[in-house]
C-alpha cells in the first residue's frame, strides 16, 4: 500500500517530468534546481511506484531490433533493482527506462549535466567523450558543408 509520501512523492515526480519541456526556457539556478529534484525524487521512489505513474511502454520486438522494450526493461528491474526497493541512482535508472516522457525528460537533465561540465572544465561531455577517444567532430551547415568542429568557435558558446 502506497504511504502519503509515495503518493507526494508520485506527484513531485510527474510534475517535474512534464515541466521538461519548459528546462530550456529556465535561468541556469532553475535548470539545476529541476534535474537535482528529479533525480531526488526518482531515488526516493521504487520502480513499482514510478511505473505507477509512468508506465513501461508496452513494446515487445525489443530482441528482434537490438533495442529496449518491456520485457528487457522489466528483466533489469528484476535482475538489478527490484520492484519494491528503492531506486539507486536516478539518472541511470531514467537512462534505461521505456518511456516517451520519462525520455523526453532525461534528454533534457542529460542537457543540464553536460552543460553544468561545460561551465566547469570548458567542454562539453561529449566534447570530453570525443577527445579522450580520439574522435573528430565536425559541424555541417545549412548548405551541407561539413567542417571540423573547433571547441571554442561561436557555434559551442551557451
């Protein structure tokens, strides 16, 4: 039986997934307020609980197509967490979940880690990821034209 402060807590976390569309219009402090509370109240709940609220998508060719879908997604849970303890680390957990806006929403707190990294090291996570591997990165314009991407060019700055 869910306790009032699941039930709180439920509702925090639907608020906040559905306010991700917003994330970009939010001040900096606002930004980084949203994803520390989303990942909080994603800790604070089990995956019982969060699927109450947002179900797993009901897709099942997972297997067939490399890809997540509710069967793999439920077998993690499973195998990993289990369905009525608490999540440990919200934004893995958010990372591996099946659904449309619970991805949406990890999309955009991804966003806010990697520019919360940019703000203190000067690059991006991507930009760290593509370096430490010896990646090039390039940029294509609007006529096509591809161009090694340069790190401290206009089209990086905030």
């Amino acid at each position: 039986m869910r306790s009032n402060q699941d039930i709180h807590n439920q509702v925090i976390l639907y608020r906040l997934v559905k306010e991700a569309i917003f994330v970009d219009e939010m001040r900096w402090k606002e930004r980084l307020a949203w994803a520390s509370a989303l990942d909080k109240t994603v800790g604070a709940l089990t995956p019982r609980l969060f699927d109450q609220v947002f179900p797993i998508e009901k897709t099942y060719d997972g297997q067939k197509w490399g890809c997540k879908d509710y069967f793999s997604v439920s077998k993690q849970i499973d195998e990993e967490i289990g369905w009525d303890e608490k999540i440990n680390g919200g934004f893995e957990f958010l990372l591996d979940y099946l659904n449309h806006d619970v991805n949406y929403a990890t999309v955009q707190a991804m966003t806010v880690i990697s520019d919360w990294h940019k703000r203190q090291t000067g690059e991006s996570v991507i930009e760290r990821f593509a370096r430490e591997n010896g990646i090039p990165m390039y940029t294509i314009d609007s006529n096509g034209n591809k161009k090694r991407y340069e790190p401290n060019s206009i089209l990086s700055e905030d």
